[in-house]
C-alpha cells in the first residue's frame, strides 16, 4: 500500500504531458477527417475544431504550463509556450484540411 502512495506521490506534472497531448491530437485529427469526409465549409472549419476539442486542449494546456512551472518556467512563458503549441496543432490541422477538400 504504501509502496503504491510512493508512486503515485513521485509523479511529475512532465508525466501528464503526453496523455494530454495524445488527446488533443487525436480529438483534432478524428474531427478534421471527419470534416474533410463531410466537406465541411473552410469558414466552419477552425470554430467547429475548437469547440469540438476545448476540454482536451484545456486539459493539455494545463498539463504543459504544470510541467514548464516545475521546471522553473515563469507563468507568462509557460502559457506562452503553451499558446505557441496549441496554435501549431491547430495550423497544422487547418492545413491537412484543406489539402483534404
């Protein structure tokens, strides 16, 4: 039992990072062929993605500026690195849609 607390204790918040990410990445890739397959309108697009995925990319931005904190990051650049994250999945998915329409 105590061996268990002991794990459970020596978690990071680093360690939350890539299940969040995996999350958000795949709420953004499952919606945007999903998109695609529908020919959703390009101006429906990025509103659609971002309602769709909102807890996963809170839950992600959250997991990344907790791990950027621990490591010695102040706040403003945690949530700016976090933003610079963010704004690249969602470039990259505005991308892959529209090379798929």
């Amino acid at each position: 039992m105590i061996l268990v607390a002991l794990i459970f204790a020596a978690a990071t918040p680093a360690d939350a990072v890539p299940k969040a990410r995996q999350a958000y990445a795949s709420c953004l890739s499952q919606f945007t062929n999903d998109a695609v397959d529908r020919k959703m309108p390009k101006e429906e697009f990025v509103p659609g993605l971002n309602a769709k995925c909102a807890d996963k990319e809170a839950k992600f931005r959250a997991a990344l500026v907790a791990a950027n904190r621990a490591d010695g990051m102040s706040e403003k650049d945690s949530a700016a690195d976090a933003e610079d994250q963010v704004k690249g999945y969602i470039e990259q998915m505005t991308d892959n849609f529209a090379s798929g329409n």
